[in-house]
C-alpha cells in the first residue's frame, strides 16, 4: 500500500478533495491507494496550512554556487585552463561575499562537467623527421618476426609515492574535441 516516493500535486488534490466528498481516512487510502498515514498528514497540512503540494524540493542546503557563479567560474577555468583548484577557488572567492572551500568547488566543476585531465600533447612531426621514419621504414619493411624479437622495446613509466611530479592538468569538459588549433600544445 505504501508508496516510497512523493506524492504529485495532483495525487495530493485527489487526497484533499476526497473528505469534502464524504470519504473516509480509510476508504480514501483504500481508493487510492495510500497509506492512513499519509491520507491524515496530507489532509492536515491542508485544513491547518492550505499546502496542497509537497515541498520536498525546497529541502536541504542550498547550493552556495548558482547560476551566475557557475558562469563566473566557467570563465575562470577558460581564462587559465591549467589552474589548480586551489588557484581556482581563490580566485573565485576574490570577488565573492560567501566564500566557498575547494570541495565545493570540486563538486560544482565536476557538475558543470569538467574533469582535471592531464593534456595531450600531440608531437609535430617535422619534414626532416618525416623523411627519417620513411627511411626506417623501408629499411625494415623485409624484417621477420624473429628479426624483431631481438630489438628491446622499452616501457617509460613512472611511479611516484607522496609527492608531487610537477606535471601539468588542465580542467576540460567530457564533450570537448580537439582543435586544430590547439594541437602540439596540451589540449
């Protein structure tokens, strides 16, 4: 019988209208499929209060970046793509009268949809580099799987514990596609 999610408004209309009509708690909740318990509690905020909707939606804290702030902070982010969120939140609390703390900056880029990406960096492949990969190529175009089993391939990787590598992220959004212009220098 119970339900586990808010009444609509016009659920609590069908609620509210029913007394009048000479209903009962019970064969209210048992027409509409309610609880007694919420039968009662929605007819009693109306006959004491005059609420006939839920206002559920007005609970809990409230966001202390809006609109506007989301706006700020987006032309933050495009002014100084690789800006910490540290920088970021200080930045932000420069012109602001509530000041918000980096979690809460965190949170409010990652629902704008950015994410700290390290950048990708493109490498420009010059004529001379060009002509020497050609050349490699059609040295070892007639190589045997054997012939290349002897070459060493080696796996740079680095792995650091407890401090930082100084490496560089930037903030982009998850849609974002490369430009051509940006290329060769960290998108």
């Amino acid at each position: 019988m119970g339900k586990k999610s808010d009444l609509s408004n016009f659920e609590h209309g069908m609620v509210v209208g029913a007394r009048p009509a000479g209903l009962s708690i019970s064969q209210s909740a048992q027409l509409q499929g309610f609880s007694r318990t919420t039968i009662s509690r929605v007819y009693k905020e109306w006959y004491e209060k005059g609420k006939t909707s839920s206002m559920r939606q007005s609970c809990g804290r409230k966001c202390l970046v809006d609109a506007r702030g989301q706006r700020r902070m987006s032309r933050l982010i495009q002014a100084d793509r690789r800006a910490t969120l540290t920088e970021i939140t200080t930045r932000y609390n420069r012109g602001m009268q509530q000041s918000i703390c980096e979690a809460t900056t965190c949170t409010t880029l990652r629902r704008m949809g950015y994410n700290s990406r390290r950048p990708h960096r493109v490498p420009l492949i010059s004529t001379t580099n060009r002509k020497k990969r050609l050349q490699f190529a059609r040295a070892h175009q007639n190589w045997t799987v054997e012939d290349w089993k002897n070459v060493a391939w080696s796996d740079e990787s680095r792995f650091l514990l407890r401090h930082s590598d100084g490496r560089v992220r930037i903030w982009r959004k998850m849609d974002m596609v490369r430009n051509n212009a940006q290329v060769g220098r960290g998108i």
